[in-house]
C-alpha cells in the first residue's frame, strides 16, 4: 500500500520528536546513499531513513511505524550481495551503523557483547590483546557489520573448522515489529524453551531488529601455516579439496580461485601467485606445532598425488597474511578489469566439485559471458562472478538468466540456492525452485508469528505461493525445472 501524504507527514513529524535533526534524512540528496546494498543492479530509495544510536530510540522508531503500518527495512553497512538491504519505497530505513559499541570483553568467559553496528575486523582486533578472537570472517569483514552477519548468517575463509555466525552467537537483544525487547540467550552455551536464537541468524530482518550480540570467542591459534597449491587443471584442484576432507583433515580454511580471479589478485595484491595455473587451492592449518607439522606435510602429499603443478608454504607470518589478503581481495580485484559484476552463492556437495566447475564453464561460454569463480572449497560455497556491462541494453537480463542456471544447478546435485549472502530479492525465484509448498508455507507462518502485518523488510526472503506459481508454470513450460544438469552426473 502507497504511503499517503498525511500518514508521511504525521511519520515526519513523530520521527523529528524522538531523532536529532542530523539522524533523520527525507532529502533525496541525503538518502541516495543508501539506496542499495552491494548488489547495486537494483536501486530504491525509501520514504525517510532513521539513523538511531540508542536502543530506546530504535524501540521508539518500531512502535511508531507499527502504529501507523509502516514498512521498516533495517540496514548495516550495506555490504550485502543479494539485496536484502533494499529500500522499501513506502517505508523507513533503519540504519544501525551508529550502534557500533563493544559493550564488554569478557575474557575469562571467551565472550563479548557488542552492538550491531561494530565491523566484524574491528572486533577480532580489539580482542586480540586478550590472545582471542572473532572467527567468522566474511572477505568483506574490514567493512561490514556484526548485525549484518547475523541477519545473513555469514561465513567466511574459516568456517570450514570454526562455523558459520549463527555457530559463535550466544545471545541476541532483538527489537519486535511492535517495539518489545526480546531477549534470546545469553552467555550460556544453552537455554531452555525453543532455539529462537537460531530463528533468527540467519533472518535477514525479517522477524526483528537485533540491537545487541553476544557473541564466542576463540583463543588465537598457537601455530599457523598457509598452503598454496596451484594446479593446470580446476577439476584437479577440486578433486584436491575431496581428498583433503576424505582424509579426515579439517583445516582451518581451505579456498579456491581460477585463473581469471588469479590475474585479477595478482595484479592487485603482488603475492608471486602463478598465473599460468588455471587454480589456485588455498588451505591454512591451525593448532600446536607438532600437529600443524604433520598436516602440512599429509597436505601437501595429497596435493602432489591430485597434479598440483607448485606448492608452496608461507615462510611467515607476513607471507600468510599476503596469500590471505589476495583471496579476501578478489571481489575488489575484479571491479579493475570489469565494469560490473554479479556475485553467485550456491553451495554443493564437495564431492561434486569437479562436475560443476566444469558445467559452469560450459554455462559461460554458452551465456558468452565471462564466470570467476572464487569460492570455500571446503564446505563447497561457490561464489561465481559473472562480468559484464549493465550499459549494454539486456546485458543484466542474460547475466540473472546465466545465474538462476548456476543456482539450478546447485540444487541439482544436492545443494542450495545461498551458503551465506542469503536471499533477498536476488534469489527469490531460487526459494520457488529449492522448496515445495508445504516448505515454504511454514516459512510464511513463521514470519507471520513475528510480524503479522508483513512490515518488516516486506518483498524480501520469502516469496509469496503465487510468484512461485507463476515460476513454476514458466519453467516447467520452458522445460527447465526438469534439471537436465543432474542426468550428466
């Protein structure tokens, strides 16, 4: 429903009441930066943006839009890749960056309680002193914000051995649609009653607004050492990442680039990668020196036995940090050598790794369209990149189609349509090809016992049956629902 003149008014006029004059934004100058997430192909601008740095002044935004039925989107830092930050026309943008405290280290409990707000980085950063840290590292993780990892659910280089978010949060502060503050958990590994922390990692701003995390902290690992294989082949490389995960070894990180990602990295970063390799396999061991020493040589074994082509070891700590900041600064290399680009998240079956890097590459040069792909080969989170141009007329369209086929193929073998970038308004289609009706209608009861009026983050996440109905009766139609990939396998 369009936002009328009176109820925007009377919004204005009860916002300016509670805000400070600087924390309220209506002009069109002042919210255009906000009028997207990291998935800049689409753009919106909301009707007024609330930037709060108290949680009453968050409660008190809440209740004035239920009171009125107004739409709420909360934002972090708009890192986000799959549009789950997007504006809502008709409603307000709640931005959180301005809640960006460490309210406690607690370094006998190897925990901390921070505010949505704080950068994932900043807080690994300033736990270090107490020899701890954040595990899950997003590659955006200099930027992006602790509230926003929850809401998506984020991963990262080492969730391989450490979990993604919802496996290192303990305790959340959560703001009702209605303006009610719940609070789920705590410092405690358990809570009686329904896992509800749970529910909502991963709930892209769907059923509240999280105001405060308490989050696990780790000690700093004793010894580290960083593996770099290259290989001549990509499917070598992913049969590489099978039999490390065969062998019983869970490294602490274990990543992947092809050669257009490898070119991009070195040409940015200068970490002496090979750029004649067509893959390049990351893999970081972690624990007491004996421990880590016999991994390393297992690894490095398995990697010549795969046909990796070069191997070699970071010398220090300054080396590691090197190879890492070229995997972490890939998206970013890309951006030099492509005018725009979009950014896949499916995740598979380790095992079919090979296949589906293989099939992907068929899918570019059947698109015409160039794929880098970067991903976390060891839980098989793919992040394909399709380059392209949006200034060429139908360019976006032929790059969504190229994408919902890597998505479909993802499901094919058994996998999913996101490991951690979520839904938003990217995959919608995906939820309609991913789950069935009864699924997704229990999703739907779900949001509608936290926010019966559908006004937080409306249009993203869930897709209503009739979309997936049409969906549905278009791709069967087109025979593309009948997952011709998965007869390959």
């Amino acid at each position: 429903m369009a936002l009328s003149k009176t109820t925007r008014d009377c919004l204005t006029k009860r916002l300016k009441k509670i805000l400070p004059k600087e924390a309220l934004l209506h002009k069109t100058e002042t919210m255009q930066p906000f009028e997207c997430d990291a998935l800049s192909a689409y753009r919106s601008l909301p009707a007024l943006v609330c930037l709060p740095d108290t949680i009453e002044q968050v409660q008190a935004i809440m209740r004035i839009c239920y009171e009125l039925q107004v739409p709420v989107v909360p934002r972090g830092a708009g890192t986000g890749l799959s549009g789950g930050a997007l504006p809502d026309n008709d409603g307000v943008l709640l931005v959180l960056s301005k809640l960006n405290h460490i309210l406690e280290i607690d370094n006998q409990n190897f925990c901390a309680r921070i505010e949505p707000g704080v950068r994932n980085l900043a807080l690994s950063d300033a736990t270090r002193p107490f020899g701890l840290y954040y595990a899950p590292d997003p590659s955006s993780q200099f930027a992006c914000t602790l509230g926003g990892n929850v809401a998506e659910n984020s991963g990262g280089v080492h969730c391989l051995k450490y979990g993604l978010t919802v496996h290192n949060v303990l305790g959340l502060k959560v703001v009702t649609v209605e303006g009610n503050l719940l609070t789920l958990g705590g410092k405690t590994l358990d809570s009686p009653g329904y896992d509800l922390l749970a529910l909502l990692c991963g709930s892209e701003g769907l059923l509240g607004v999280v105001v405060e995390i308490t989050v696990k902290l780790l000690p700093c690992p004793e010894y580290t050492k960083v593996i770099l294989a290259a290989f001549d082949d990509v499917a070598k490389a992913g049969l590489a990442v099978s039999h490390i995960i065969a062998a019983g070894i869970i490294p602490a990180g274990l990543e992947m680039m092809d050669q257009v990602v490898i070119k991009a990295v070195e040409d940015f970063v200068h970490a002496d990668f090979p750029k004649v390799a067509q893959a390049i396999v990351l893999c970081e061991m972690d624990g007491n020196p004996l421990e880590v020493a016999e991994q390393v040589e297992q690894v490095e074994k398995i990697m010549l036995d795969s046909g990796a082509i070069e191997i070699r070891t970071a010398k220090d700590e300054v080396e590691r940090t090197l190879f890492w900041k070229s995997r972490k600064s890939a998206f970013t290399a890309l951006g030099r050598i492509s005018p725009d680009y979009y950014c896949m998240d499916g995740t598979i079956p380790r095992r079919h790794l090979p296949i589906v890097l293989a099939r992907i590459k068929e899918l570019s040069k059947e698109f015409d369209l160039t794929v880098a792909n970067v991903f976390h080969a060891g839980d098989g989170n793919l992040h394909p990149l399709i380059l392209y141009d949006i200034n060429y007329e139908g360019e976006l369209e032929k790059v969504e189609c190229l994408g919902q086929r890597i998505l479909e193929l993802c499901v094919s073998v058994g996998g999913t349509i996101t490991g951690e970038h979520g839904v938003g308004i990217e995959k919608l289609n995906g939820m309609c090809m991913q789950f069935e009706t009864l699924e997704l209608n229990q999703f739907l009861n779900i949001k509608a016992a936290f926010d019966p009026h559908k006004l937080l983050n409306p249009g993203k996440a869930l897709p209503t049956l009739h979309r997936c109905a049409e969906f549905g009766a278009m791709h069967v139609h087109q025979g593309q629902l009948t997952f011709p990939e998965l007869e390959r396998f």
